[in-house]
C-alpha cells in the first residue's frame, strides 16, 4: 500500500504587529463614520488621513520584520475598504449629499461600489502589473481628495447643502477613476534607502512646511493634482505612440516611380 504522505500543518496566530497597524486604520475608517453621524466633520476628515498614514506604515512594517502574510493581505484590504471605501462615501453623504435624495446616496454606493472593484482589480494584478504605475487612481488618494473637500467646507463653515451638486460630481468623479485605464505613478520606483541629493531633504522640508500653511486647502490642491495626473499622463503616451506609429509608416507613394504603369 502507498504510504500517505503527511500534510503540511498550518501555521497557527497571526502576526501580531503589523496587524495592529491594520486594525488602528480600521478603527480609523469607522471612527470617520461615526464623527461624521455626530456632524463633527473635521474629526472625521482627520481620521481618514490618520488611517491612509497607518496603511502606509503596515506593509512597511511587515516587509521589515518579515511577518508578510496571506491573512495579513486580506485584512489590510479590507480595512482599505472600510476606510478608503465605505467612509469617505458615507462623510461625503453626512456633510452635502443627502438633500440630493436619491441622486444623494447613488453618488455615495457609486464611489464605495467603485472602491471595492479598484481593491479587487489591484488584488488580482499583483505579481502581474507593472510597478511603476498604478491602473486606476489609489483608494487612499481618493478617500484624500473627498476627506480634505469635507474638511475645507466645516474649516471655512461651507453648508454642505449649497455645493451637493459639486460635491456629487466630485465624489462620482473621484470612483470613476478608481476604475478608470488610467495610468498613475505609483513612486515605488524611487530609491529611499540609499543616498540622495541635499536639494531632495530641502524639498521635502518645504512640502510638509506647506502643508502645514493650511493642512485642508494644501492636501486637497495635492490630491487632486496627482488625480489629474493620470488622464495627462497616459493621453500624453497614447500621443507619443501615435506619433512614433507615424513616423516608422512607410509612406504609400514612395518609390511609386511616377505614372502607373511605367
């Protein structure tokens, strides 16, 4: 008889430090959700941020003290989902979409539906695309742009209701993009580890000194910059491949000899 060869135990626990970080961006998604209930908007546009800084700093941890995990993947997608996702779409509804009725609350589901399916695609293509560059805008630049929109109306005592429509039409615009072709640098290409010019840590300190000038106005003109970015960025390569196609073309009437039949 064939011996029965022994299967492999499974791993028990998780690891416990770079999902601490997971769970602290989760609890931030929904702390947003639950300051934005109470109309205490700035709180929750401030949360939305503190839970894009613990995103960040989870993976890095991880890769750091080698505790990478299959469980550790999907939690962090999901916490991106309910911070990234769900929040920002539910903050956006609190503050100025829901006196659009309907319309309201279409605008909110479009932008959540749209973070889930950027979250799916991204976990798909991982291992496959190329890293330089991400296909979509990034949840968190997303979230980014509706948290700082709610946080420069409670900042300057915008009411919601006086710019739903604009709004609307960013929010859907902003989950149109998750899921848009569009290419958008993701940075990862950039060396930080090792030596860099004097001018680059001179830089770096006046950005955060900017930002600091006036947090909302500045995060919202950055974030919505890089959204920008992509459409330019990949109908600028689309036209210079049509125009390299062009130019490698071998013209029709070259070498034709003059009349037909010659």
């Amino acid at each position: 008889m064939d011996e029965q060869v022994p299967r492999p135990k499974r791993p028990r626990g998780i690891y416990l430090l770079p999902n601490l970080f997971t769970t602290a961006a989760l609890f931030a998604g929904f702390y947003a959700v639950v300051a934005a209930n109470q109309g205490r908007f700035e709180p929750a546009a401030i949360a939305i941020f503190a839970a894009m800084i613990l995103d960040g700093l989870d993976g890095r941890v991880a890769r750091l003290t080698h505790t990478q995990s299959d469980f550790g993947a999907e939690y962090d997608s999901l916490s991106d989902m309910v911070a990234f996702g769900v929040a920002p779409g539910l903050v956006a509804y609190q503050w100025a979409l829901s006196g659009l009725g309907k319309v309201g609350w279409l605008a909110a589901f479009v932008y959540t539906a749209a973070a889930a399916l950027r979250l799916a695609r991204f976990n798909t293509q991982i291992g496959i695309a190329d890293k330089r560059y991400f296909q979509g805008l990034p949840s968190p630049s997303a979230a980014g742009i509706i948290a700082s929109m709610v946080w420069i109306g409670d900042n300057f005592e915008i009411l919601g209701a006086s710019v739903s429509w604009f709004v609307a039409i960013v929010t859907v615009g902003s989950g149109l993009l998750m899921v848009s072709n569009f290419r958008f640098h993701s940075f990862k290409d950039l060396n930080v580890h090792g030596r860099v010019p004097f001018v680059l840590a001179v830089v770096v300190m006046l950005v955060f000194a900017l930002i600091f000038i006036h947090p909302p106005v500045i995060l919202f003109a950055g974030f919505m910059s890089y959204a920008l970015s992509g459409p330019v960025l990949t109908l600028a390569r689309r036209r210079e491949r049509l125009s390299q196609r062009r130019r490698g073309r071998p013209d029709a009437d070259a070498g034709s000899g003059g009349r037909r039949g010659d």
